[in-house]
C-alpha cells in the first residue's frame, strides 16, 4: 500500500482508493508511519481513502 501525501493540501491518501491520489503536488511513502514522520503534524486524513480502506479491512 503506498501512501500519497498532497503537499498543497497537506491531505493524506492511500493510492487507488479515491480520484485525489494523482494530484501533481505529491510525495510517495511506502508507509503511513514515513509520511507522518515527514509531514509532522501538519497532515490530516483523506476521509475518502480512510474511510474504504477501513471499509476493506472490515470485510477480511
């Protein structure tokens, strides 16, 4: 799962799960742990992506 932090909006998505990922402002993490590291406290969630990731995991 790769991590998609929007430099603009300080938004942070899970790639492949909302339209928001491809953003031209964006830097890749392999972790969500490595993007909050980098964006410090400064970052909040992509309700979208959050919210089906959470959606998936329920259904395992």
């Amino acid at each position: 799962m790769k991590y998609i932090l929007n430099t603009n909006s300080k938004t942070l998505h899970i790639e492949g799960y909302c339209c928001h990922t491809f953003c031209s402002d964006r830097k890749e993490f392999d972790s969500e742990d490595e993007a909050r590291a980098y964006g410090r406290l400064n970052i909040k969630n992509c309700k979208t992506c959050f919210k089906n990731r959470d959606k998936e995991l329920s259904k395992k």
